[in-house]
C-alpha cells in the first residue's frame, strides 16, 4: 500500500501550515465530539467494503482509482473523533516511531470559523487527516488518507463534500 506516498504528501502540508500565518485560532481546550463531527464529512468509504482474497479492502484516491486499503480503515467514527478531539486539546499530535523517536505535528482546527470557510476545512481536513494517518498511536501506524476520501477532497479544495465513494458491494 501506499502509505508512504501519503506520509510524504501529509508532511508537505503540515510543514507548509506550520510556516504559514495562522488563519484561525488553535484550540487548546478539546472541542467537543460533537461539534468534530458536525464540521468533518463523513469519510467517504466503509470499513471493511469489497474484501478481496488477500485480505484488503477498498479505499480510493483522489483522481478516483479504487485503492487496496486495510480492512478496519477507516476507523469507528466516534473512537476517531475522539482522539481528534485529544489531539487538538494539545494542538498537536505526537507519536513515537519503532525506534522509540517521537514526532509532533501541529494541527489546528477553528470551530468557530463557518462551515464554507475554506482556509478553516483546510486545517480541519489537515488535522484529522495527521490523526487518521497516526491513528494506531505509532508514527505513521493508521489509515492511509484513501480510506477517508471526503478529508482529502476538503483537504485539497477547501470545500466539504460527502459522499459514499465506495459503495459495498
């Protein structure tokens, strides 16, 4: 799988949003769930859809190609929140890798900005998007970003979208 494109790309972004003039304020108490998930589009495909013989699933990426993904990605929605939520209480997420070397990516989410802001779903999308891909509490150990389309779309346009990409079959 192609994880590791979407690292790369995530790091990008996350360094291109720490060197840029902040937009919006960085929470630093945690936002409640609900107000997550009122501001964040589903994620566009279904955990576990389309299992094939060796064991993955289906994500899809942004030009549309239908991508092998794990099965448990994404992950329950309430459990993401979450740990969203925890992550922007300390406006940041911080995660060790194999070695035991911790890496800490700034994130920020305003949720007071309206929901057709598109500076804000940016941040939004860019966050929840470093929490996913760091879901497992190890560095780069969670679910690739073609497991939760509508983050990437929001991510790249700064427009919320929600669609259910990957239909079960």
């Amino acid at each position: 799988m192609k994880i590791v494109n979407s690292l790369a790309i995530l790091a990008a972004s996350a360094l291109a949003l720490a060197l840029a003039a902040p937009h919006h304020h960085t929470n630093q108490t945690a936002p409640a769930i609900a107000t997550l998930d009122a501001l964040l589009p589903q994620f566009g495909v279904v955990a576990g859809t389309n299992k094939d013989s060796a064991n993955n699933c289906q994500g899809i990426n942004l030009a549309g190609k239908i991508t092998a993904i794990q099965c448990q990605c994404p992950p329950d929605r309430t459990a993401f929140l979450k740990k969203l939520s925890k992550a922007l209480g300390a406006g940041k997420v911080s995660v060790p890798d194999a070695s035991g070397e911790i890496h800490e990516f700034k994130i920020r989410f305003s949720t007071t900005a309206p929901a057709g802001d598109a500076a804000a779903n940016r941040d939004r999308a860019t966050a929840a998007l470093t929490v996913l891909q760091n879901f497992d509490g190890l560095f780069g150990k969670g679910c690739p970003a073609v497991s939760v389309p509508n983050f990437q779309s929001m991510q790249g346009s700064g427009l919320r979208v929600d669609r259910q990409l990957v239909p079960p079959t």
